[in-house]
C-alpha cells in the first residue's frame, strides 16, 4: 500500500543504508494473480530479502509490501504504518495469517503500489488478529487495528492473488486492467 503522506527518509535512510532497492512488478504482471508459496526455514536470505523489502517500501513510499510485488512468490510481508511524528517501526511478517477478524467494518481508500494512480473505497474487518513468524523464526501474534489492519489484510490478499481492483465492479475493473495492458506495451494515454 502507498502511504498518503511523503515519508521523512532522513533516519530511516541511513539505517537502511545496506540495504538494496528490489523493482516493483506492476499490473498486468501475471505473478499478482498467482498464490505464494509457505516459507519453510527462516535464514540470512530471507531476512535479506526483507530488509530489501523494506527499503523499497520506504522508498516508493509505501505502509505495505508483498513478496510478489518484488517478483518473489514467497508468504512474506512488510509494513509500517507508523505516524509521521513517530519513529520508524517496521514490522516483517512471515507466513502471516489472520486468525481474527473483527465484526466492526471500517472503510479506507487504498492504493497498491503495483497498480499506481488507482485508490479504491475498500470496507473490511476493523481489527483483526494476525498470527505470523518474525525475522528470528519465533511465531508471533499480533491485535492490529486502524490502518494497520487495513494494510495486513491488503497484504496477505497479496499473497493469495488478489488485488484491490477485485473489489471494484466487473466492468470498472476490466477498464483498470485494460488500462494498464495499454500503458504496457507502451501505448500510454495522456
Ligand atoms: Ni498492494
């Protein structure tokens, strides 16, 4: 998810400042549609990856990343949906899966970062609970509300394939898709 804001790089670009920028895949990518895979061993590589996950984030800017949004169909996500007045907290979620979902419905209007340009009105759960491993290979839970909740479910969707255009109508989506075959194969509206 992008963020709605420009995010202050000044600390967390220098304590990212090992780390390498991976290049974002884009709609009419097929990878978006595909499942990703379980994570089985919690290792160096993968802890690499995630911090070249977060730093793309934070550079776009974003409050959300997917693996397969980085071309990589592993169950792993990144996010920080911190304030603007408050430190950087990133979070690394490894096969993360909602086990709760609260019966409060709460609506954002939300970006992807593989479809830029495009916000949807997307409703869903409030809160929910996460259960997920850390970068250590501990298994964690966590009660998120607010954007973060919003920005989990919009990442674990990630995962399974979907995208925010799937909760638009038949017709708004293919224009979305259409749209965006278009721009790739360099034939680009004004
Ligand atoms: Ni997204």
């Amino acid at each position: 998810m992008p963020a709605r804001r420009s995010i202050d790089l000044q600390g967390a670009s220098t304590y990212f400042s090992a780390m390498a920028k991976l290049e974002i895949i884009t709609l009419p990518d097929p990878k978006l549609r595909q499942v990703s895979a379980p994570i089985e061993r919690v290792d160096d590589e993968l802890r690499k990856l995630a911090d070249d996950m977060l730093e793309t984030m934070y550079d776009a800017p974003g409050v959300g990343l997917a693996a397969v949004q980085v071309g990589i169909l592993k169950r792993l996500i990144v996010l920080d949906t911190a304030k603007e007045e408050e430190p950087p907290s990133p979070l690394v979620m490894i096969n993360p899966e909602i086990r709760h979902l609260g019966s409060e419905m709460r609506t954002y209007e939300e970006g992807c970062l593989s479809i830029p340009e495009v916000r949807v009105d997307i409703e869903r759960p409030a809160d929910i609970v996460v259960g997920y491993i850390d970068k250590d290979g501990k298994p964690q839970e966590l009660k998120a509300d607010g954007l973060l909740a919003t920005a989990v479910q919009h990442e674990v969707d990630h995962l399974n394939g979907r995208l925010i255009i799937d909760f638009l109508s038949r017709l708004k989506r293919d224009m979305v898709v259409k749209r965006f075959k278009k721009q790739a194969k360099g034939d680009v509206e004004a």
